[in-house]
C-alpha cells in the first residue's frame, strides 16, 4: 500500500521555535499555502485558531446563518500559512481547508 | 477572507446534508475527515467500502460518507456486518459506531466477532456516555465521572477497550484521541490492509454532556487535556492502560498490537475445500 503525504520530511517546527533540527536542513523547503473557508458550515468549535501551530487564525466578528462567529485570517499574517493541514484534519465541520502554492521558499 | 468554493473532501461527502447534526466541537466530525484521508490514501475503490453503524451519536456517521452506508439496529450493526462479510468476502467493511452501541448493547457480538477474526475495520468512538440520550453513564464511563444518571459519581469500573480487544482475539489493536488526527488517519489506513478484525478506539469528546459534568468548560478544554495528558507507547502493558480524567496518570494511545492469525474466511474456504475433495 502507498501512504502518499506521509513521506515529505519537514523540519519540526511549534510556534516558529525549531524542535528538530535535521543536519540537512538546508535542502528542505518550507510549504506555503492559503487558507480557504466555507463559513456557513462553521460551529465555531475552537479547533482552528487553538490548533494553527502558526497562530494565524481568530474568530471573526461575522455572524453566519446558524449565528456563530466563522473564523478569519488575522490581519497581516495572510502569508504566514506553512500548509501544515491541521486546520483542515481537526475541523469537524468541513467548513476550512488548505491549498498548497506551488513556489516554495527555501529554508535558512 | 478567502471564501472556499467547495471542501476536497465534499466527492467523498453527502454534502448536500451538511452542516452535520453533531454539537459544536464534537469529534466525531474529526474522525469522519480522518476516516475519508484513510480512504483516500489506501486507494480502495468506494464500490467495495462499506460503512455500517448501530444506533448513536457516531451511528449517524455512515449517513455522510458518500459509500454504501447501513444504520442497523441498536448493537447489532457487528452482527449485520459478519453476515455482510462472509455473504461477499472482497467487501471492504468498516464498522464506525459510539462506545455505547459496541460495547453496552453489542458488547456481546463484538467480543464473538473479535473471537472468530471476522475481516471488520471497527473504530470505536469512545465519548464516555451515552451522548444522544442526554448523557447517562455506560460501561466506558470512568470510575468517579458524574453524569446524568451518576450524579454523585460513576461508581462502577470501566471498559479498558484495548485490553478487552487484544484478550478476546483481535488481530490489530490501537487507540487514539481525536486530536491525533494523523496518527488516527495512519492507523486507519492500516487497518484497511489487516487481515483480520482491527480495532481502533478513538477517545472523543462530548462538551455538553460528559465534558460539562467533569470540569471541562467547552470541547477545546478537553482536547487540552488530551493534548496535554496523553502517552503514546506502542509496546504499553494494557493492563495499565485504563483512562481517566482525574489528571494523576497519563492515557497511554498507540498501535498497541498487530498478529495476524487465520481469519473465519480462511477457515471457512480450507474447510469448504477439504470437504469437496472427500467426496
């Protein structure tokens, strides 16, 4: 069995502080991606702003149809996303999800 | 703020039903994305998955995934399943119900069905009480836990799910939290290429239920506990390996055991063999 996804090695990084640090680790290359949301399914369940290992989420002051407030890019940190997916696998709702860009910054 | 046009999953989703009816924060949610991830990454074709579950808050799972999907009586969905599996053994069959449905009112068929190794993909999402009927105590509610119907609290001892599992024959035992969404999708995955009954318990959360009543303020709060209390030790003694919420010792989670042993089917054909050779 293939397990695709699984296999890129990153640098294990929290809250910008590198935990890891491989001995090659100028070769890899951090992920970005963007944030994409379906605001209408949220519940405003907490996970995404509490589990965004770059901090880069909040809850916004919009209300949607069932009166909970969807979460938003907080401002100035729209190009912070490393394209980590948690947001999108802790989200029970299926209301956020990632898209990875294609260019890539080098890691330093 | 970007406005999604449609979520990755929604080809694997009914999505037209969504929003879910499950509370905010619960984590059954979290165990469907990681189940469809699973799916995606074992390659399986959806024509030979099959999604079976009882009565329940999880029960309500199979009704989201875009796959063939039975909500079977209460407790019986293990019996529905090994009918399923020995009519049709190239199916695919994944058995996702609430502690409650599997243990409580089934207890007795998976205990048989972990027994005979019948080929099922059970994922157990423990919540710690039986959540849709307003959150009385089962047999998985820890000792000590106030709910509903244990105001006082839960005197009686719980389930240790993996301990019982592994003592009663399964071939693949695994507990994880519904925080671990990336080892849960690893483990998931796996268990679609065991030959045998695999077993992944998933500790979730229940915030207006369970969680009120046990000191945790909303659902971030007990995925807090778990991001903070929680062990993974693959090789742990099982015996030891009960969960609490009372914060003196850690909930031990990993890929506890893995021995594959002739499933019911193997048996089943040798036997079928032999018998037409005699005569």
């Amino acid at each position: 069995m293939a397990v695709i996804g699984f296999s890129r090695i990153r640098p294990m990084m929290y809250q910008d502080q590198i935990t890891r640090n491989p001995v090659n680790r100028k070769h890899f290359v951090i992920p970005k991606g963007t944030v994409h949301f379906i605001p209408e399914r949220c519940k405003a369940c907490t996970y995404c702003w509490h589990f965004c290992p770059k901090d880069m989420l909040e809850e916004s002051s919009a209300i949607n149809a069932m009166g909970y407030h969807p979460p938003a890019v907080k401002e100035g940190m729209e190009d912070s996303c490393i394209a980590c997916g948690m947001c999108e696998t802790v989200c029970p709702e299926f209301a956020i999800y990632i898209e990875e860009a294609n260019d890539r910054e080098r890691a330093h | 703020m970007i406005q999604g046009k449609g979520h990755p999953k929604d080809a694997f989703l009914r999505s037209e039903r969504l929003p879910h009816i499950w509370c905010p924060g619960c984590g059954i949610g979290i165990v469907l994305n990681a189940y469809l991830n699973a799916l995606a990454l074992s390659g399986i074709p959806r024509e030979e998955v099959v999604l079976i579950s009882g009565i329940g808050c999880t029960a309500r799972l199979p009704g989201y995934a875009n796959a063939d999907s039975y909500h079977t009586t209460h407790g019986r969905s293990i019996a529905f399943a090994t009918g399923m599996k020995i009519a049709n053994p190239k199916l695919h069959i994944s058995l996702i119900s609430g502690d409650g449905d599997l243990f409580n009112i089934g207890g007795n068929h998976i205990m048989h069905a972990a027994r005979r190794n019948i080929d099922l993909n059970v994922i157990c999402v423990n919540n710690f009480n039986y959540g849709m009927t307003g959150g009385q105590h089962g047999s998985t509610t820890p000792a000590g836990s106030v709910t509903a119907s244990s105001p006082y609290g839960n005197l009686e001892q719980s389930f240790n799910l993996p301990y019982m599992m592994k003592a009663m024959g399964a071939s693949y035992v695994s507990r994880w939290t519904a925080l671990h969404v990336r080892q849960l999708t690893r483990s998931i995955a796996k268990s679609f290429t065991v030959r045998g009954f695999s077993f992944i318990e998933v500790l979730s959360v229940c915030p207006p239920n369970f969680g009120k009543d046990n000191g945790f303020a909303d659902a971030y709060a007990q995925m807090q506990y778990f991001r903070e209390h929680c062990e993974i030790d693959n090789n742990a003694d099982l015996h030891n390996a009960g969960v609490t919420f009372s914060g003196d010792r850690p909930i031990i989670l990993g890929d506890f055991y893995h021995k594959t042993r002739p499933t019911f089917h193997d048996i089943e054909r040798e036997i079928i063999e032999r018998v037409r050779v005699d005569r």
